[in-house]
C-alpha cells in the first residue's frame, strides 16, 4: 500500500472515529503502528478504505489482535501447481507464513494477539479427501496435531494455534445459515459464477470428473466460510491476515479489516 499518498485522509477519518468512539487517547499508539502494519500489506484496489478498516479495528479493540488462517499440512507434488500429494501432521507452509509474517510485525515494534486456525471443517468435503486418500478421522487428526505443533511454536509470543471449530464452536450452523442467505441473495450469482469459472481448471485437475453443479456448490461453500469468519472477527474486533492472490470480496460483505499480504 502506497500509505504516504493518502495518510493525511486516513488519519483525519480515523480522528474523527476516535472522538465517535471516545479512543482518543489511543490514536496516537495506532497512527504510530499503522505505517508498519499497511507497510507489510500488498498494494490493493481501495487502499483508503482498507486501511480505515485496519485503523478502526484496532481503535475498537485497544490492541492488535489478528486471526490468522493456515491450511491443512499439504504435500504438494513437484511442479504440480499446488495440487495436493497428501496430507501431512505437521506446520503448514501457511501457517510458517503467518508466523513469518507476525513476527515481522513484531520486530517492527507492534504487538500482536495472534490466533492461527487450522480448516478442520474441510473434514466435510467428500472430493478433498478422496483425492488426498484419507478419512474423516484420519484428517482431523493431523489438523489437529498440526494445530498443537504450531502451538508448541507460537506459545513463546502469547499466540494461540486452534482447529477452527474450536475457535467458532457453531461453525456448520453457521455456514449452512450464510450459504442460504448466499442462495437466496441474487446480487451474489454473477460472482460466484465468476469465482468457479476461475477455479474451474484447478477442480478438474484434482477431480477430473467434477460437474459445474458440484464446482458452483463448492464456490458456495468456501464463501459462505469468508462469511463466517469475517463476521467472527468483526464482532471481536480482529484483523484477518490473509494471502490469497486477490481481495476477498466475501470479507468486504463482513466491513471486517482484512491484511492482504504477500506470499513471497
């Protein structure tokens, strides 16, 4: 993010936040971590606005507090593009990002209340565990041990590594309740048509036999999860720190802060 081209902005909107709010006092402290913070983001379409997002966040909080979503131990195959080989106990390689990425924060003078999650939920999708040739139980297992492996880690620096139903107990309730309002929200048909198309490729390789039915309910699925966890973190006043190659879309529907960073 280019931070000093619009700085003056944010922080005259984040002012006026702080008198709304009666965070006055703290402003100071956020317009000092906020160069450092944004400075480790990667450049995005409404750069402003994100960044009122990240300032507000923190304001609302009274300090940094980031969930931080990792994957699942993957194995990928050489040159493969990312498909999946097997599934692994270990510290996934999003999650050392994550850590990497804390951590920087950290050394930059800005600390962090941190939550790492593991997707256990994916122990539900029939095709990802028929491909990685496991189980359910076998699958959440290895989360898990990833979970407590990452633990053992980030303990040191007060963070916490958790299964995410474990950080959100009703989270299938949930997310059944965000894919009827997804289905039953119009406005939402041209993107997630637009969202499979572009995973589409990626699908047929790792279930060549995949339908578009079964591509668009999967694209359902995955956002009716950014919904969840986006309204999670809004309603605790966290940041998300994320690295997917794009702005997430389903976040913004949240009004939740959101860290896009990049992944090298």
């Amino acid at each position: 993010m280019n931070y000093d081209f619009y700085r003056k902005k944010l922080e005259s909107a984040l002012r006026q936040y702080a008198q709304q709010t009666g965070s006055l006092d703290f402003l100071p402290t956020v317009l000092n971590w906020l160069p450092a913070i944004i400075g480790l983001c990667k450049s995005n379409a409404d750069n402003k606005k994100s960044a009122f997002r990240i300032g507000q966040t923190i304001l609302d909080a009274g300090e940094v507090k980031i969930i931080a979503p990792a994957c699942p131990d993957w194995s990928n195959k050489p040159g493969s593009e990312g498909l999946l080989k097997g599934l692994g106990d270990g510290i996934s390689g999003l999650a050392k990002s994550q850590i990497g990425f804390l951590g920087n924060l950290i050394s930059l003078g800005v600390p962090v209340k941190a939550t790492i999650v593991y997707p256990d939920q994916d122990r539900s999708d029939p095709l990802l565990l028929t491909y990685s040739g496991t189980n359910q139980s076998n699958f959440v297992s290895k989360v898990i041990s990833s979970a407590n492996k990452t633990r053992e880690v980030v303990k040191g620096y007060g963070w916490k590594s958790e299964i995410m139903t474990a950080l959100i107990a009703d989270l299938e309730t949930k997310c059944r309740e965000e894919e009827s309002f997804i289905l039953n929200s119009p406005q939402f048909e041209n993107r997630l048509t637009t969202e499979t198309l572009a995973r589409m490729s990626f699908y047929q390789k790792i279930y060549p036999n995949i339908t578009w039915e079964q591509a668009y309910a999967r694209s359902i699925r995955k956002s009716s999860y950014f919904l969840v966890l986006g309204r999670y973190a809004k309603s605790r006043n966290c940041l998300i720190s994320d690295f997917t190659p794009t702005d997430n879309p389903w976040y913004k529907e949240t009004d939740t802060g959101v860290l896009y960073l990049n992944s090298n």
